[in-house]
C-alpha cells in the first residue's frame, strides 16, 4: 500500500514538473526573440539564428558533406537567412518523420525543410511557406526486372521512406492484398534495401530518384515517374505567423532579384522555376 | 486510344457525345488512425484522375459524391493539371456541398492533359460499400457531358477503436487535454486508444525476435566459451576475435552489414529471419563472456575433486561444474535477454516489421508521437516483470551460495518499488581484466561488461 502512493507521488510530481517546465519555457519563448528587421512577432528558437531541421539526405535538395548540409535548399534558406539578417543553423540529421511534429511543437526548431510536399492533412499541424519545387512522385526498381508501371508492384514488398507522400501513395493505390510496404528513415537506406532485393521497388520523389539511379544506383532505374504534381513548401509553426510572413516575403524578394532562380537553375538547370505567386 | 474509347462508348449506351475525358483512377486515402482502410462516415481525402482526349477541352467539371455522402470541416477541393510530368499554373475555383462538387478553371483544359482533382475532408456513406464517383464536364462549347462511372472506392464500417477514438473527438475533457501541446502530442487519448490495439502485433513479433533469438544464442555462447578456454592458443585466439569484434562494434553497424551486405553477396534471407540470426550472433559473443566468467567463478578445487573420482574432463564439466554456472549466470544471463529484447528496435532502421517499425509508421502518418510512448508500456511489460524475477533470484542465490561466494549485496536503489535497477545501471569497470578471477564479486563486474559496452 506505502509503495503505491509512494508511487503515485512520485508520478504526480514527476509530471506536474514537467508541465510546469514547459510552460514557463513556451512562456519565455513568446517573450523574447524578435527581430530588428522584420515584423515584431517573428519568433526564433535561438534569437537571432534561423534554426533548421531536415533529414539532409535528399539528393539534390539537400545532403552531407561532411558535417555540413548542402543542397538547393541550404542554398536558399541561406538566401533567405541573409535576407532576414539571421544566422542559419542546421540540426544534426533529423528523422523524416518526426520533424514536422518538431516544427509544430516550436521548442527545437524555426523551419522544417526536408523537400515537404504541402498537404492539407499535414497543414492541420505546421503552416507552409511559398512552394519553392514542383515534384512528383517516382517508382524505382532494379533494371534487372521487367516491371513497366508503378501499378505492376500491386500485391509485391515495395519500401518508401516513412511518413513521406510516396508511403501515402503506395497505401492509396497499391491496395491490393500481399502489399507489404516496409518504411525506412532514410532515402539512402530506401534505396539500399532495393539494391539488396529486399523490396521490389522503392516509392519516393522523382527528382531526388533520378539524382540516385543516376549517381550511387546505377543499376536501378525509374520505372514510372508518377505525375502527382505536388508542391514543396518550408514548414513553420502555426504559431508562428511572424516568421511565415518573414520567409515568404524574402523568397519573393529573393525571386524578384532573381537570387532564387539563379540558385534554382544552378541545381535544375532543365527546370523552370516556379513562380512563388509573383 | 479513341479506338478504346469508342470500344467503350459503344458498349456503354453513351449520353449524348463521345466521352472526351479519359477517368484514369479514383481512390480515397485512408481515415483510420491505425490501418489502411476507409472508414464511412468519417472525413477522408478523394483523389480523381482524368486526362483530357485529343481534341477536346473542358472549362468546367462536376463530380457527384455517392449518396448519404457528408463534409468535415475545412472541406475543399483543389485542382492540379499536369501536361506529362509538369505542373501548371493553371487556376480555378471550386465549390464543395454534402452531393457534389464543382470546378471551374480560369481557362479551358487543353487536350493530353491531365487533370487531378483532390477533395478534402469528403466522409463517404457510413454504410460500408462500393461507392462511386459520377458527374459530368463541360467542353469548350459549353456543353455538358456525363463522365463515364469512377472506379469503386471500398469503405468499411467504423470499426469498435474507430468509434472509441470518434467518442472522444467530441469530449470536452478530450479537447481540454489536448489544448496543451505537449500532452497532444505525446499523451493523445486518441492514439492512446488507437495505438494499443494497432502495436499489439508489431510487440508480439518483436517478442518473436528474441524468443527464437536468444536460445540460438544460448548454444553458440557456450560453444564459444569453451573455445575461450581452449587447451590451443590457436582455438582461443580465433573464439577470442568472434567475441571482441562482435562486441567491439555496435549492433547497429552489424544489422546494416548483414542487411545490406549479404545480399550483394547473394546470400538472400527473408528479412525476418535474418534478423534472428543478426540478434542471435551478436548474443552469442556477450553470452559467450558471460558463461566463461561463470565456469572460470567455480573453484579449482572442484575440478581436481572430481578428476579423483575417476570423472573425465567432460564429465566433469557437464555433471559438476555447468549445473553450478547455470545458477549463477541466470542473473547476468536475464539482463542480457532484456538488453537483446530492447535491441530489436533497431531492426526497425532496416525493415524489419517489428514493434518499433509498426509504432513508427503510424507515428509518421499521424505526427503525433503517442504511438512511441504506447510503444514503451509495450516493452516494459516485458522488460519490469524480468528485472523483478533477476532481482529475486539473486536473493535466493545468496542465501543459497553462503556468505564466500554469494554475489555481495550492495545497497540496492528501488525503481517505484517494483525491483532492483541494479543490474541495469552501468557499474565501474574493474581496472584489468579479471581473466582468473574466482571473487564472486569481481565476477559480476566481469559479466556485466560486456552488455554495457553495446550502448556506449
């Protein structure tokens, strides 16, 4: 009976603490850290620094090299960083999957970039900057077999990366029963599992497939670029609409000085860049 | 493709033209919080596909939803057109009710386009079925043509978590919880719910893992043991790399080669298999350590007693000195189990279905994070009851052993009252290797080495 309300107690003051930290931290959050330049409710997890999350494994949007990100989206959210008169920072490689619900939760991170296809679903939790890429989805296979379309992996053991827009599509077409869809961290672990015949086909975005088939996987190929035309867009807080408005007023300044079409052709050159509603 | 089309006109009593939009694919994404299927009567995301037939071009298109057919809240559809691969900028407005919705674009949609209409938060018909799209378009002319019928989108009736989870949606202590971040993040009642049911098989082929992992190791280990303490160098030399490679390097690293590797090699092993055998080595080495300090623990003298009663190596091994290390390394032996139980999360990094793969999934189709901590309870109940039953037996032990060779008791520190932490909590390493170390008390040290080097 004694350990038990010694348990009790232990839980209830574990937790009260715990909510209390929290709060007082949101409540120090809202206070500080706004910016000079820009609007007063522009909120930074670090004042002064633009901090960023994101997988950094997505060829060519974004990749080690060594310690450091680089990739068209560093680039631009230097771009925008330099524009907001902040530091940009990068977190150490984050999950694909729990970034977004870092983004909203506002403690860690400013900006969840990592090639965020804009959803509806996924607005209910973060708000979206301006689509800065045009993609679509992509069914990679090994060039050994003789699959023709994306459909053709029907009822077959196909991977895509966890919590990405590829696994959404496999589980929204591919309904079929002996479907297995096995969820990976990261893209280059994805596409390990597929050179080692582990899964049939990997589902993930177009443009970072072609960059792999091309480089590391060359006996890998697409078998079918999946026109869903989705769009990617830097996730912010919801409760953060300063730094909303902040980035999205410096890419569309950034596009109107053609800063950020000059990054964008340096990175597809065969693409146009999208308009970001100018 | 008009030959198809005119196939497939002619076979469908047509309405008054020739179809000129080509419905490639209706499908709806699921709305369960754990599982693939469609639930009526709860708001979910339809996707419509159609391309637009050579010469013609369509201003306006209506699609009917299937009847009993509601809308959630933010509903709204949105329209994409793709010529091939490329995303236009094409614009339109759209208007959504309870029946149908309606999409007009700014301009006309030319031929070899294509045109994918999503709608939002659209709940089908509760009653389970077979449901259509239907609807119509209107072309450059402004004429309206019926849209041939939409492949069937299958929904299931609401299943019992489903109705729990719909319950408490609509609770207003449910909201009150939730209106603090934190706790809706990582303490969802929903998902709370939800993820109980849903992670329940991924625990019991987590469970799997180790249950067939772990008495494969258990062989192996003291195979390996007693090529540790083999008469040549040459056998103690080579059992002496197994043991230091295998745990001088993360288990992690040797997933990814046996998962990664060996198939290059043309070694192909269903993935779950590989895994037991991936847990099963890497066990081995630190069980291997664990029984070596154990039969190295017996005294001498014993060997020397029963060699005077006529008794072989062997003999003596199997009916004297293995009985005594069986006892005294069940302790050490457990909490390796529990180690190796823990370890199969990180399967999960390679595909492995297993808990932590099943908990992940529905953690990334969420966002919310209440699946990992469902995901916890799951391995405490394994992991609690274990800690208890080692720190009973070592009770027993000592009381059985005497006061010489008894494993010393220290002071113990209680976790909640239900048992002893000791045995997981990293404790000093002795300065040197113990090789002939009789002390019962160094002799724990020893063992509990080794599984404290695979998390460093």
């Amino acid at each position: 009976m004694f350990k038990k309300k010694k348990l009790l107690s232990i839980f209830v003051s574990v937790s009260l603490a715990l909510i209390l930290s929290m709060s007082l931290f949101l409540a120090g959050c809202n206070g500080g850290g706004s910016e000079p330049r820009t609007d007063a409710e522009m909120i930074n997890v670090t004042s002064g620094v633009l901090t960023i999350g994101s997988d950094c494994d997505y060829p060519p949007f974004v990749q080690m090299q060594g310690d450091k990100p680089v990739g068209f989206e560093p680039e631009i959210l230097q771009a925008i960083a330099d524009e907001l008169g902040l530091e940009l920072e990068y977190l150490p490689p984050q999950n694909f999957d729990t970034i977004l619900a870092s983004v909203a939760s506002g403690t860690k991170m400013d900006v969840g970039a990592s090639s965020f296809t804009i959803t509806d679903e996924r607005k209910q939790l973060v708000s979206f900057s301006l689509p800065y890429f045009d993609s679509n989805q992509a069914a990679v296979a090994l060039i050994s077999t003789s699959y023709t379309s994306a459909m053709d992996f029907d009822g077959l053991t196909v991977g895509a990366q966890s919590g990405t827009t590829g696994a959404d599509w496999v589980r929204e077409n591919l309904t079929g029963s002996g479907t297995t869809l096995k969820e990976f961290n990261q893209a280059s672990e994805l596409m390990a599992s597929l050179a080692a015949g582990d899964i049939q086909a990997a589902f993930f975005d177009e443009p970072a497939a072609a960059q792999y088939v091309a480089t590391s996987y060359t006996n890998c190929h697409i078998v079918e670029v999946i026109p869903t035309g989705e769009q990617y867009g830097f996730a912010v807080s919801k409760d953060n609409p300063g730094l909303l408005q902040a980035i999205n007023d410096a890419m569309i300044s950034l596009k109107k000085d053609g800063t950020f079409d000059r990054i964008f052709l340096k990175y597809f050159p065969d693409l146009k860049p999208p308009s970001l509603g100018t | 493709m008009v030959a198809v089309l005119s196939l497939l006109v002619s076979f469908m009593a047509p309405p008054t033209q020739a179809q000129g939009l080509t419905v490639k694919k209706t499908t709806a994404t699921s709305n369960q919080i754990t599982g693939n299927q469609i639930i009526g009567g709860v708001p979910t995301r339809i996707t419509w596909e159609a391309t637009v037939d050579r010469n013609e071009a369509v201003k306006q298109i209506t699609l009917v939803f299937p009847e009993g057919s509601s809308l959630g809240e933010h509903a709204n559809t949105k329209a994409t057109v793709l010529e091939g691969t490329i995303r236009l900028d094409t614009k339109f407005t759209s208007t959504i009710s309870n029946t149908q919705t309606v999409v007009v674009f700014d301009e006309l949609v030319e031929s070899d386009l294509l045109i994918r209409l999503e709608m939002f938060y659209v709940a089908l018909p509760e009653a389970s079925g077979e449901y259509t799209l239907t609807g119509s378009y209107i072309d450059a002319t402004g004429r309206e043509i019926k849209l041939e019928e939409s492949q069937t989108i299958s929904v299931i009736a609401a299943t019992t978590v489903d109705q729990i989870t719909q319950w408490m949606d609509d609770q207003p202590w449910v909201e009150a919880w939730n209106s603090v971040l934190f706790l809706k993040i990582f303490l969802n009642p929903q998902y709370l719910v939800a993820s109980v049911p849903a992670l329940f098989f991924g625990w019991l082929r987590s469970l799997g893992l180790v249950l067939v992992g772990f008495p494969l190791a258990i062989p192996i280990g003291l195979g390996i043991s007693f090529l540790r303490m083999a008469r040549f160098g040459v056998i103690r030399f080579f059992a002496a790399i197994y043991v230091n490679v295998i745990r001088g390097t993360p288990l992690f690293l040797q997933i990814y080669i046996a998962f990664f590797g060996l198939p290059l090699l043309g070694v192909s092993l269903d993935s779950y298999v590989l895994g037991i055998i991936v847990l099963a080595v890497n066990s081995s080495a630190y069980l291997a350590e664990i029984f070596r300090a154990g039969i190295q623990s017996i005294h001498k003298g014993q060997f020397e007693g029963s060699a005077s009663l006529g008794m072989n190596p062997v003999q003596t091994m199997f009916h004297v000195i293995l009985p005594q290390t069986i006892r005294r390394v069940i302790p050490t032996a457990t909490s390796e189990f529990i180690l190796l139980y823990k370890d199969t999360a990180r399967l999960a990094a390679v595909g492995v279905m297993e808990q932590m793969m099943f908990a992940k999934s529905l953690v990334a189709s969420s966002g919310n994070m209440t699946p990992y901590i469902v995901s916890a309870g799951y391995y405490l109940l394994v992991t609690l009851p274990l800690t208890k039953i080692i720190a009973e037996f070592e009770k027993k032990l000592a009381a059985a052993e005497g006061s010489t060779e008894a494993p010393v008791k220290k002071p113990k520190r209680r976790l909640f009252g239900i048992g002893s932490i000791e045995t997981l909590i990293p404790q000093k390493k002795p300065d040197e290797p113990l090789e002939n170390s009789r002390s019962a008390k160094k002799l724990r040290l020893d063992e509990e080495e080794g599984p404290h080097d695979k998390h460093d």
